[in-house]
C-alpha cells in the first residue's frame, strides 16, 4: 500500500466513510459508494491503498463485492 499524498489519502476515506454512512449497512462496494455521493475514481483508490476494498476495510465497512 502505498499513499502518494496523506492529505489526498484522508480525503478518500473520508468520502468513504460520508457514502457509507448513508448506506446504512456494514457493507459497501464501489457501485454503492458512487450512488451514495461518492467522488472519487476507483483507480484513486487502488493508487493509494492498492484497492478500494482496501480502503473500505480502513474505515470500518467491510468490502461488498458485486
């Protein structure tokens, strides 16, 4: 995992945390992260934390995987 940007990095999982929240559920995937307000490329994600279930699991959420 490697983060280019710590300030960067601290934006994605916020926004995770931000679309999760309105999931009201435990879990998140890409698709749902978007629907939910997400902004953030998926690649970003995988640029930072290597993937976006990486990222997701940094935050608390456990990955859905569709």
């Amino acid at each position: 995992m490697k983060k280019e940007n710590p300030s960067f990095s601290d934006e994605l999982l916020a926004d995770i945390n931000s679309a999760g929240r309105k999931t009201n559920s435990p879990r998140i995937s890409y698709d749902q992260y978007k629907q939910n307000g997400g902004q953030y490329r998926e690649e970003d994600f995988i640029e930072n934390y290597g993937s976006f279930q990486a990222a997701v699991e940094l935050c608390g959420f456990k990955a859905a995987i569709e």
